[in-house]
C-alpha cells in the first residue's frame, strides 16, 4: 500500500492544501516519510456530511452485511500484516512480537463483534403484548431494542497504535452498532493509521456500502478534534488518552447545543493491596511480578500499577527491597511520543520532591531516542493520606509504594481513592475474612477487581469491563474492551402499537433471526 500523507474521506482523500505534519522514530529522532497534511475546515465538513447521509442507510444493512465488512476488515488486516507492523515499530518503537500480538488483538476483537452482531441478541429486544381486555385501560402491545445513535467519532490513542486506534475497539464496536466512524488518528502513528485506514476503506467499498460509512482524518486535537466534536451531525465520541484531553472533549460536548455522550478512557493508577498473609509467603514473588507490570510496554498502559500498599515490617521491606533491585537494572526503554517522555520525566521529579517520599530505585536513563527510565518510589500511609498529588498518574514505569502499619491503615487509603480503572488484591487463605470491607470500598471505586494477580494485560472476553467511575472514565457505566462495548453507540427505542411491517425485524412476531428476547416478562430462547 502507498502512504500518501493525506486523508481519507468517504472512498477519496483529501487534498494537500493543509499544513504540513510529520511522525518522528521515537528510537532515533527522524523524520519519516512522507509528509501528512491536515484536514482543512472543507474536508472536515465533506467527512461529516458523508458520515451523516451514510448514517441513515448503513443503519438499515442487515445484519449479515455488518457482519461481513467487521470480517472483511480483520482478513485485510491480516493481509498486510507485515507491513502494518512494520510501520507501527518505526512510528512507536514497540516490539515486533507486541506489535503481532496487538494486530492479533485488533482482528480478534473485529471478528467478536461481527459474531455479536450475528447473534443479535445485544440488541436486548423486549416485547409487551398487547391486552385489549385490561381494566380499567386496555394495556398497548410495546416493543423495544437498542438502535445505532449515528456517526460516531472515534480518537485514537498513542499507546495501542492497533487495538485502540482505527480499526480498534470504539471503531469494530460502534460499525458493529451500525454507525459509521470518523476516526482523529493520532499523531504519535500517522502511517499506521494510514495503513488501516486504507484496509478499511477498501474492505466498505469492495463491499458497496455508503460513501462516508467510514473516514481517517488527519490534524490536531484542539482543531480537527473539537470541530468534530461540536459538529452537530456527530452523535457521538470514543477517546482513550489523558485526562485533559478526555476532560477537554466531555465539556465541549455537553456544551453543544444538542449535548452528546463521550466515552473516554481516561486512565489511573490501579492500586495493588499486598494484605499481611501474601506478603509474609510470597513476597518477593509478588516483587517480581510487579516488577514485570510496572515496566511492560515501558509503563504506557491505562492499567500500569501505579500505587501499591505493602504492609510496614520485614516481609514488606524484603518486598520494597526486591523490587527497587528489580527496577535498578531495568534499561530505559523508548516511549512513544515526545509529550509523553517529558510528562513521564516531570512526572518523575514531582513525585521525588513531594514531603514523605523517598526514591527508592532509579533505572539507568542513557540510549537513545526518548528513554524513560525507571523509578521506585516509597511513602508512608499518613503522608499518602495527606497529599492527594500522591495518587495522580504518573504514565510510565514508575511505581509509588505505600507503606501501611496494618489494615485499617489500606482502608483508609482505600477510601481516598478516586475512580480506577482496576484494583489488586493479593492475599492467602488466612488474609480474606478480614478483607471484606477493602473488597467493598474497593468494588465502589473501581471497574474491575483483580485477585492474586496484576491488572496489566486486559482480556477481551464477554464478560470483560474495562471501565470505572470517574476520573477513570467519563461515564463510569460503559466499557471500552469486551462486547458490552457496543451498546455505547446504541440507545432503545420504544415501538407502541407499531404495525408489522414498520417494526424492525429483531421485534417482529415471528423472530425471524431466531434472537434470544424477553417477552412478556419471560426470556425466550430463538
Ligand atoms: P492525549 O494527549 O490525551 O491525546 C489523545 C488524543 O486526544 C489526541 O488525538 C489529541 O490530539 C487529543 N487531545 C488531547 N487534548 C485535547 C484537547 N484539549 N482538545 C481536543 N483534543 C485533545 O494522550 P496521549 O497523546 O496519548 O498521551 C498523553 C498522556 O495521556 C500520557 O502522558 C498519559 O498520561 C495519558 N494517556 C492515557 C492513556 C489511557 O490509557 N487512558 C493512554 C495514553 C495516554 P493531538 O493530536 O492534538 O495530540
């Protein structure tokens, strides 16, 4: 495939007109080629306008044909794998075998929601009969399932240059809904994007679906972003990135004349609470552990754990112990992008100088390109408690150790918390009946609660929630990993005494697709 630099718009691209952009090598500094340029406010409006007519027809494709392009999107994917992969290493420095593992990622999840859209059932259609003989008002026939909400718009995040960027989860879920996607690609991975931009535009159009199911655009967030954003055929954003950013596209939207939802993934720290029987048994084993969380993929992941609470007195100094060895002969390895490494370093120093912090372990920081290099950090309960900077994230491998005298002191903790993506809990046989009240403070404040185990490495299964209460997310209810994904881009609609032939076949009588549907209070199965 040739990378020309410019943006994807319906079944065209756009033009040159707009500035000029280039991706660095992260490893090396250079300038690859060739020269992006941004989309201009006209190719901007042709995307939306393309988006918008696209919405009302792909809506109505059966789901066979939705079907079809999640699977023809995934085959071509696969089909240039070696140059995809190729590009994203030059663009972010990741490994070849995490890059192929991430590609396998991205047409695994494509391909699970085609299959969910198979199926049908999320559609969750439920049905009232109707009960003319009903005192003292006859009861109306309703019926009801989740519809497609339009064109969504879909940013892109730097740290899953395939799993969450333009084929990614927000894109396979909200296609898989029956809404087309604008995706912002992301700066950081311009040829990537490029690359399975073009994979999915020629998959919509081999297929012959509407011009404009599907666009790439180029350009900033504060511009082609927010213009997304506040545009009112939009209907609604995915977005995995930093708080401010997330922050930024939640206001303009509920600003808008007509509001929209914005489901951002905002990130967090993830706390690990080692309880007093694991640490005792297996200390140093849990170091170990962490040690290879805590530096995998750099640290440049949403679940990095970036808090653990250890207990005060030997055990736990063994703990601390292993792990800073652990970290102390780390290499650097290369981040992604120039704004990340800067935030990543500053983040570093804020946290040396805050009071009660003591740095336990510091990578080596030479190599070339953007190295970020490791830091170990200590602190007590009482300070953590006293200094809420304490729990910001600071993305990439760095870890921040909270020394507790006992339970009531992780409690505490607990309690101060803001909202998590994940939590962690290790403990043995002996530690759980003392952990109920962690385990329910913790329920409160986080998407997914781990045992014995590290919250990197997020499973995409059916059961998956990969989510939590703000700040982790915007909404605190939705998903952005697992198939419950797709019913961010959907709202019900209610149907009251609809004649047959209006009504969408998953609500009509007989159950053509044979779904799974709630009817009259009863599940019936096809
Ligand atoms: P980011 O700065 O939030 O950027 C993500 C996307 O949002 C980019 O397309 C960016 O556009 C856009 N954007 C950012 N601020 C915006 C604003 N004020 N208005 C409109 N659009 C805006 O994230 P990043 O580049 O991936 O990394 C920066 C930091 O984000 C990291 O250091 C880390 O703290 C956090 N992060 C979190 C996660 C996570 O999993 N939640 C993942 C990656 C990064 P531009 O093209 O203008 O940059």
């Amino acid at each position: 495939m040739e990378l020309m630099g410019t943006s994807l718009i319906g079944y065209g691209r756009g033009g040159v007109d707009g500035a000029p952009v280039r991706v660095k090598d992260p490893a090396t500094g250079e300038s690859l080629e060739p020269v992006y340029r941004v989309a201009t406010p006209e190719e901007i409006d042709r995307a939306v306008a393309l988006a918008d007519r696209a919405a009302g027809l792909y809506r109505r494709e059966p789901a066979v044909r939705r079907v079809a392009l999640l699977r023809a999107i995934a085959d071509g994917i696969e089909a240039n794998r070696d140059e995809i992969v190729g590009r994203a290493m030059r663009e972010t420095a990741l490994t070849e075998a995490r890059l192929v593992g991430e590609l396998g990622r991205t047409t695994g999840q494509l391909r699970l929601f085609a299959r969910v859209v198979e199926e049908g059932h999320w559609v969750d259609a439920r049905i009232d009969h109707a009960d003319p003989e009903r005192k003292p008002v006859p009861k109306p026939d309703v019926r009801s399932m989740l519809e497609p909400l339009g064109t969504v718009v879909v940013f892109s995040s730097s740290n899953f240059p395939l799993a969450f960027s333009v084929a990614g989860g927000d894109t396979a879920s909200a296609l898989a809904a029956g809404c087309p996607v604008i995706v912002k690609a992301h700066q950081g991975h311009l040829g990537t994007s490029e690359l399975v931009g073009l994979v999915v535009q020629e998959a919509a159009q081999r297929l012959g679906f509407a011009e404009g199911v599907f666009s790439l655009l180029f350009g900033s967030g504060r511009e082609l972003g927010m213009a997304l954003v506040k545009d009112p055929r939009v209907k609604a954003v995915g977005f995995t990135g930093s708080r401010s950013g997330g922050r930024a596209l939640m206001d303009a939207a509920a600003a808008r004349p007509v509001p929209i939802p914005v489901y951002a993934e905002m990130g967090s720290v993830n706390p690990v609470f080692v309880l007093p029987g694991a640490v005792a048994a297996r200390g140093e084993v849990i170091a170990e552990r962490l040690h290879g969380s805590v530096t995998l993929g750099v640290g440049q992941f949403c679940t990095n754990p970036g808090l653990v609470f250890v207990p005060e007195g030997q055990a736990g100094d063994r703990l601390v112990a292993r792990l800073g060895e652990l970290m102390a002969a780390t290499p650097a390895g290369v981040m992604l992008t120039e704004d990340i490494c800067r935030a990543y370093r500053e983040g570093v120093e804020t946290v040396a100088k805050l009071p009660g912090v003591r740095l336990v372990a510091r990578g080596p920081r030479e190599g070339a390109g953007l190295r970020g290099g490791t830091a170990l950090f200590e602190t007590d309960a009482a300070s953590f408690l006293a200094n809420r900077a304490l729990g910001e994230e600071v993305f990439g491998p760095a870890t921040l150790v909270v020394r507790c005298a006992g339970l009531e002191a992780m409690l505490e903790s607990a309690r101060v918390l803001e909202g998590q993506l994940t939590a962690s809990v290790h403990g043995e046989a002996d530690d759980w009946a003392g952990a109920t009240e962690l385990v329910d403070v913790l329920k409160s404040k986080v998407g997914r609660l781990v045992f014995n185990g590290l919250p990197t490495g997020v499973e995409v299964c059916e059961a998956m929630h990969h989510g939590g209460p703000y700040p982790a997310t915007s909404d605190g209810i939705s998903t952005s990993v697992g198939t419950r994904a797709i019913r961010r881009f959907a709202r019900p609609v209610c149907y009251q005494d609809a004649p047959e032939p209006l009504l969408p076949e998953e609500l009509r009588e007989n159950n053509p697709r044979g779904l799974v549907r709630l009817v009259d209070g009863v599940i019936r199965l096809g």
